[in-house]
C-alpha cells in the first residue's frame, strides 16, 4: 500500500478513535456534559446581539436542498477540469458522511433538552456540522494543488461559521459539532485513501 495512503487511512483510524471519545465525553461524563452545556449557554448569549436573522441565514446553507447543490457543483468543477475520480471521491465522502450522520443519531446518542426546546432531542452528531465540513473538505480535493491552502482557510472559515450560527441558534450542543467534524474527516480521509490506493 503506498504511503499517503497509509497516512490517510491512519488519519481516519484517529477521526473514528476521536469521535468514540467525543461521544463518551460528552454523554457519559459529569465533566463533559457540563462543558457542553456551559459552552452551548455561552453561544445562547450571543441571541441578545440581534443576530437570529443572520445566524439562520448562514445556518440554512447547510439545509439539504442547499447542501445538494452546493454538492452537485463541486462534482461538476471536477469534472469539468477533467477528474472524475475527484468527482466520484466527493460524491462517496458527501454522501457517506451524510448518511452515517443520520445512522448514528438512533443508535448512539441520547435525546437531550435544548434551549427553548420541550422536547429532548437526538442531536449528536449534527448533521448541519457534518455537511459543512464535508463540503469544505471536497472543496480541497477539488481545487488546483497551489490553490488548496486558500480553499482550505475558506473552508473552515465556512464550516466554522455554520456552526456558530446553529450554536447561537441552539439546534446543536458543541460536542454535535465536533461529532459531526470528526465524522466529515473520517470519511474524507477514508475516500482518499483509496483514491491514493487506486492511483
């Protein structure tokens, strides 16, 4: 097996590794879910600056049907500058992290109460979160070599930015969020590694 595809493949040994933590931490230790709950009410905070309407404008690019076409354009781009593997890697990690998002939620995490919400919810992890940072990470693959670390600065300015917002929203605790990183970069780094493997 060459050797970058080694690295990622041990690089998302440690995503998978570190979102099992994240998820015991945050769900089965007094420390855990107490900063959660301090960090989430510090976000809530932020709601006194009047910035619903914007937070809700930013967090809403990461709803499906934005996320679709946000996707469908970086599978184009790929293709367009004549990389259908690229394309193909970006379709596998968007919808593999995606849909294994919306599988762990039933299985692992337990529903808890939100700010201003009566009904516990399962939150963990956000698939708000996920999508964002799946979509910044593709954007990287897409990009031209010289161009990536631009496209990764924008990218996790992006990513970040979402959720803040859905955090000031209180949709999401921040252990959802970085659950929903952790899984994003797992499956990225899963896909590249197979496309290393393949060259």
């Amino acid at each position: 097996m060459p050797a970058r595809a080694r690295a990622s493949l041990i690089g998302a040994g440690v995503g998978a590794a570190l979102l099992v933590l994240t998820w015991f931490a945050a769900f089965e230790t007094g420390f855990g879910e107490h900063a959660d709950r301090a960090v989430l009410h510090g976000f809530v905070g932020l709601q006194r600056l009047n910035l619903n309407g914007l937070a809700n404008l930013i967090a809403e690019i990461c709803d499906p049907k934005p996320f679709a076409v946000l996707g469908a354009l970086l599978i184009v781009v790929a293709l367009i500058r004549g990389r259908p593997r690229v394309a193909l890697a970006v379709a596998a990690i968007l919808l593999c992290a995606n849909e294994m998002t919306e599988l762990i939620k039933p299985l692992v995490s337990t529903p808890r109460l939100l700010p201003g919400d009566p009904i516990p919810e399962r939150s963990w992890p956000s698939g708000h979160a996920t999508a964002a940072m799946s979509l910044a990470l593709c954007a990287i693959l897409v990009a031209p070599r010289r161009r990536r670390p631009i496209v990764a600065v924008i990218g996790a300015a992006f990513a970040v930015a979402v959720s803040y917002a859905f955090l000031t929203l209180a949709w999401h605790y921040p252990s959802d969020v970085v659950g929903g990183f952790l899984v994003a970069g797992t499956w990225a780094l899963s896909v590249v590694a197979v496309l290393f493997w393949t060259e």
